[in-house]
C-alpha cells in the first residue's frame, strides 16, 4: 500500500492529473470554493431577518458578516503558508471539514452570540477552502491547460459572488434564515468524500511553521481591512486612524522579519517578481470595481427605477451568466494570447459596461438593463481567468500556496475597498451616491486595465518570457 501511495505522489505532482480523477478533483474545488464564496454574500441579504428572529440590534447583527470576512482575512496567507508544509490537499480537506461544522452550528444557533462564533468558525474553515485552491488547481491540470483550469476556477468565485444575494433571497422567499447555512452540509459532505480520494498529494517544504509572522500578518490584515471598513461607515477618525498606524506598525515589523525567510508567510519573495504584483494590482482594482458595481446596483435600480427586490435580482442575472460563457473561454485563450493584452481588453468592457449603467435612461426596457450586466459580465470574465493563471504560473512551483494565498487576499483586500467606498459614497451623497459608485467603478475598472497593460511593458514581458522558460525547462526535465 505505501509504495502505491508513494507512485500516486510522484504521478500527481509530474503535470497534472490524468482526465478522470482531474475532473473529480476540480469538482471537489469547485464545490467548496463556491460554498466559501457565496456564504461572504448570502448573509448580508439575511441580516434583517436574522436581527429580527434572534432579536438583536442591527448594529450587533453585521458582526454576523464581519465575524466571517474578518477569520478568513487573518488567516489567509498563513494557512496557504502552511500548506506548503504540510501540503495543500490536508489544509483544503480540513477548512472543507471545518466549514461543512461550522454551516451545521450555524443553523442550529439560537442567539447572536452562537451565531457570531459560529460564523468566525466557518470563516476559518472557508479561509482554509480559499487560500490553497489556486495552488492545488496548479497540481490537478497539467501545465499546458492550467489556463482552463484557472478559468473554472476564476468562473466559479465570479458566479458564487455574484449570484449569492439573489440565492439568499429565494431561499428567504420559501424558507426561514437557518436554511441560508443548512444547505451547506450535503454539499459539503459530497465534496470530502470525493475530495479524500481525488484531490492530489502535493511536495512539502521541510520547515517549521513561522507563528510570529503569522501572528503579524494576523494584525496586519485584520487591523488594516477593519480600517477601511471603520472610514468608509463613517466611524470617529480616532478609532480607524488607530486600528491603521496599528496595522502599519505590524507591517513594517513583518515585512523586516520576512526579507530573510525562505518561504515567507508575507511572500516579499514573489512580490518583487514585476508580474506578479501587476497582476496582483490589477485583481484588487477589478474586485474594488466589482465591489462597487454589486452593493450599489440594488439601491440604484430600486431607488431610481423603482424595481421590486424580485425584479432586480432577475436583472442582476445577465452579469454571473455572461461570467459563465466568457470566463471558461478567457482560460483557454491566456494558452495563447498575452494575458495583459486580454486583461486589458476584459477590464475596458467592464467599465463600459459600468458606465452604460451609471447613465441608464429614465424609462429603460428591460433590454437597456440586461445588455449592460452581460457586457459587464463578460468583461470581467475575460479578465479574470487570464490574470489568476498570470498569477499562479509567475511564481516557482513550490510557491504555490503563497501565490494562491495572494490571489485570495487580492480579492478580499477589493471587496473591502469596494463596500468601503460604497457606504461613503451613499452617507456623503444619499441617492445620488449610487449611480456615482457605478461611475467609481468604472474608473477603477479603467485604472485596472491600465495596470493590465503594462504587462506588455519591456519589464513584464522579460518577467513573462522568465516565468515561461522556467516552466519549459520543468516540463522539459519531467
């Protein structure tokens, strides 16, 4: 038996699984990523109606969301850390184990308090979903096709994203709140089953596992995305300006520790690599744009337009499935087109499709509604997949976790900024706020496809042209 398990290693780790357990594999990704994604969305539709059954102040319920997007933020980049020690399929199963728990503790929770905990629990489980996939999808496709499999990848986060409120809302529509997290645990269970014997046994870095810079990183992120969070809800300029020169204090120490680390938890090591951070760049301006676009659509359409909440999330619809047709194809064209140049072009569509919204006529059919959420849709989807294959395929195979780690804390780190934006803009500007967001986000998405652009730059083509011939001479020597 162990010298079967030991031929399996060598052959999962060579390039890529062979097709049948591959698309086992990417089933099992898929299905917990969508699960970590969607829970970040679903709950935010939820809140009244959970601060009302559980009798609770609105100000007290929103810890049910933060509660989660703050576990996942402080412990991103150390659980992927922490895979490429003990290796990505034990982190990926255990936050799939964890989160499928925490979806039953959820449900069965009685008071605010047990769902709060609850919800920190599964943001922990989701953190260990989020911050190894990219780097086992790296493992499950062979080198030549990693752009489709990156693709699926990237599909799946847009979707799961954008489809989530409008899920929330027809799951509300039928059924009460504990179901939002129920319908969490067939899936997960599905998912461990088919995951303990299709996902791929990784190499392991021989190191101990850093805790003070994890630790660090912890404060870092949390301190400085609660930051954010506080100026943009309009909280005392005391109290955001000390959780940041708190952050900042911990970054500077951290970034000190890690310029001499090996494998550092804060991967300085791949963010002097030019592409790499472009592209990391580039993510948090999409994300920060998608950010702005999906908070403040619902307000805009109802508030302008006067659409009921059914009507909206049938409008909103267009833009995950456009997401569906382009993001698979965008994966397989980075096999063969410079992904700064799809980006770029992916990122143009998509503030065009912003500002076609922002600037919608006073009586749109539903045709005027629909051709601007696929246009944005489809730009974001050719945008996506070809930079997280950039970002993946740019750092040395062992770095793997970091890469997808970053990739991670990209998106989250552009949500944030989003929302952040989203709740200032309405506070300073009322209604008018909404469609201004829209106009926010279609600069950011311009900014983004600039920063894509100079991917064809003399810099990142030499830091291309290197990540390519790196992997030739791999796949050369395998």
């Amino acid at each position: 038996m162990r010298v079967r398990l030991g031929m399996r290693n060598s052959r999962d780790t060579a390039d890529g699984l062979p097709a049948p357990e591959r698309y086992w594999a990417i089933l099992t990704i898929a299905l917990g990523l969508s699960m970590a994604v969607m829970d970040g969305a679903i709950a935010n539709v939820a809140l009244p109606t959970i601060a009302q059954d559980l009798h609770a102040r609105p100000t007290f319920s929103i810890w049910i969301v933060n509660g989660y997007q703050l576990a996942i933020t402080v412990s991103l980049l150390s659980l992927a850390s922490l895979g490429e020690i003990i290796g990505y399929r034990r982190v990926y199963l255990a936050g799939l184990l964890l989160f499928t728990f925490a979806s039953l503790f959820c449900a069965l929770s009685q008071t605010l308090v047990m769902l709060t905990v609850a919800r920190v629990i599964q943001g922990f489980g989701a953190a260990g979903i989020m911050s190894v996939n990219a780097a086992l999808v790296r493992f499950i496709y062979p080198h030549r096709r990693l752009g489709r499999g990156i693709g699926i990848n990237a599909l799946v986060v847009a979707v799961s994203a954008a489809v989530g409120p409008t899920l929330a809302a027809g799951i509300l529509a039928i059924t009460t709140w504990p179901y939002l997290f129920a319908i969490n645990i067939p899936f997960g269970i599905v998912a461990v089953l088919i995951g303990v014997r299709a996902l791929p046994h990784t190499p392991r870095d021989r190191r101990a596992f850093d805790w003070q810079s994890a630790l660090m990183c912890a404060i870092m992120f949390g301190l400085g995305i609660a930051a954010i969070d506080s100026f943009g809800h309009g909280e005392a300029p005391l109290f955001y300006l000390s959780e940041a020169v708190i952050a900042a204090i911990a970054c500077l120490l951290l970034v000190r520790r890690q310029r001499t680390a090996v494998s550092p938890v804060l991967p300085v090591d791949l963010l002097r690599i030019p592409i790499f951070t472009l592209s990391i760049c580039t993510s948090i301006a999409s994300f920060c744009a998608q950010m702005l676009a999906l908070v403040a659509l619902p307000f805009y359409l109802y508030d302008h337009f006067g659409y009921s909440a059914v009507e909206i999330g049938l409008l909103i619809t267009p833009w995950p499935i456009a997401i569906a047709f382009v993001a698979p194809v965008a994966g397989r064209l980075v096999e063969r087109y410079p992904a700064g140049l799809l980006g770029g072009i992916g990122l143009l569509l998509f503030a065009a499709g912003l500002g076609t919204l922002a600037f919608l006529p006073a009586h749109p059919a539903t045709l005027d509604v629909v051709w601007r959420m696929a246009l944005s849709g489809a730009g974001f989807g050719l945008f996506q997949a070809p930079n997280n294959r950039t970002m993946i395929a740019a750092a040395p195979r062992e770095r793997s976790g970091g890469a997808s780690g970053m990739l991670g804390t990209a998106r989250l780190l552009g949500q944030t900024i989003g929302a952040a934006l989203v709740a200032l803009l309405l506070a300073r500007y009322s209604v008018a706020g909404t469609q201004l967001a829209l106009l926010v986000g279609a600069g950011v998405a311009g900014f983004g496809a600039a920063l894509s652009v100079l991917r064809l730059s003399p810099a990142g083509a030499r830091g291309a042209e290197s990540v390519r011939v790196r992997e030739g001479q791999r796949s050369a020597g395998e």
